[in-house]
C-alpha cells in the first residue's frame, strides 16, 4: 500500500460465530496489524459495499483515519 494513498475499506463475512451469515466493514490503518471493524451485521456484501460508498460510510472512514493519524 502506496504512503500516499487513502486506504481501502472493504465488506468481509464476518468472523464472530454469533453472526455467522453476516458482513462487516473493514478498514486498513496504517500503524495497526489488524484492520478497524467499522460497521458490522449487513445482511449481504452488496449491503456492505452501499454502506461503504454512502454519505455515512465515506464520513466513517475519514473519521477513523483522522483519528489514527492524531495517536501516532
């Protein structure tokens, strides 16, 4: 991953047992081993993906890489 560009979010199954069948939101952080779950619980990928492209997706996704850039 380039230093310059804006990490990716992406919709994975989800890994929890309890919500077996279920996606989750994804975001890589620069600093972090595991990715920042986001969002949890869409009942399809494609659900997922919408989130990640809407209005309230796109203002998650800022606010958690401004944030991980204020810790370093």
């Amino acid at each position: 991953m380039s230093k310059f560009k804006k990490p990716q979010a992406f919709a994975a199954e989800s890994k929890d047992h309890r919500f077996a069948g279920t996606f989750e939101v994804l975001l890589p952080v620069p600093g972090r081993v595991k990715p920042l779950k986001l969002a949890s619980q869409f009942a399809s990928q494609r659900e997922a993906e919408t989130w990640i492209h809407s209005d309230e997706g796109q203002t998650a996704i800022d606010d958690a890489l401004a944030a991980s850039k204020g810790k370093k």
